[in-house]
C-alpha cells in the first residue's frame, strides 16, 4: 500500500512536466523551446502551414496583415515577431478566440499570443500586426502550430525586411 503511494506521488510530480500545451493557451513563451518538449511528435518544419503578409511589405509603424494557412483545421497557435537578434518587436490586434500573452512580450503586451481554448480553428486566418514605429531590420515571424497534444509544428517565417513579401519558409517566386 505504502508503494502505490509513493507511486502515486511520484506520477503527480511528474505530471507538469507532460506537456506545454494547455486548452486556453500555450504554456510557453517561446517557439524555440518546444523542439525539445516532452510532449512528443513535435516536428520542426511547417507540415504545410504558412505564413504569409499578403497585402505587401511591412512599413514602420503601419499595420500588416500575416495569414497562418494550412492543410487543414488546428487546436492551437503561439505568434510572435522577432528581430536579427531575437528581440520581440511589434503587436498584434487579438482576434476573437486568442488572447494576448503579455508575460512573453515585455514592453508591449500585445507581442506575442495564443489560442484561448482547444476549440477547432480553419485556415487561413489573418491576424493584423503593427509594425515597430522605427526599421528594426529583418523580422521573423515565429510560430508553434498546435494539432493536437502530441502533435505540433515549430517553425519561422524567412527573415522580412521592409519591403519584403514572404512566404512560409522563403520568399515569394
């Protein structure tokens, strides 16, 4: 009896550390970070989803739409913008069903967000995002696509300079 204890214990200790992942959100801050989770079946690359600013280049301190498009329907999504040095720079109006992560984003609360619950999202959807007010270089847009709890895909957009059009993983032909 003493043993089923000290195993049951041990399982409930352990449960944190299953996943990164949660129905209102994602539990981490950072895109990079989930390659390595113990969550399982998450795969670098974008298993056909993409990023795309369809409607052209990014101008400082303009807005800009970035469409996530895809395969098919998905659970969850962690966004976020950084530049050359991995600073996150930018901000993003919150869609309805997504809510911001102003823990992840410092000075500007609206930098990065995540899915508010595991209720099935289509493809695309366009979310608008604000450039810095001053050119900050090259940006990547960062993002973990969430199918389900063990399975997930992590991946960066191109480096975008202003100016740039891109698409998914490379520029546009």
């Amino acid at each position: 009896m003493k043993s089923h204890r000290l195993l049951l214990c041990l399982a409930l200790l352990l449960l944190p550390l299953t996943g990164h992942a949660f129905s209102s959100g994602s539990g981490t801050c950072n895109a990079s970070l989930m390659a390595a989770a113990p969550m399982g079946a998450g795969t670098l690359g974008t298993g056909g989803y993409a990023i795309s600013m369809p409607n052209g280049p990014w101008t400082p301190g303009q807005s800009s739409v970035v469409r996530l498009s895809g395969p098919g329907v998905f659970k969850g999504l962690l966004m976020y913008a950084t530049n050359s040095s991995g600073t996150r720079v930018g901000s993003f109006a919150i869609n309805n069903g997504y809510r911001s992560m102003p823990e992840c984003s410092g000075s500007m609360p609206t930098g990065t967000f995540t899915h508010g619950s595991s209720i099935s999202k289509s493809v695309p959807v366009d979310f608008t995002w604000t450039a810095p007010a001053t050119d900050v270089g090259p940006i990547t847009v960062n993002a973990i696509v969430l199918l389900g709890f063990n399975s997930y895909f992590v991946f960066v957009s191109a480096p975008i300079s202003s100016g740039d059009r891109v698409f998914g993983n490379g520029f546009e032909p």
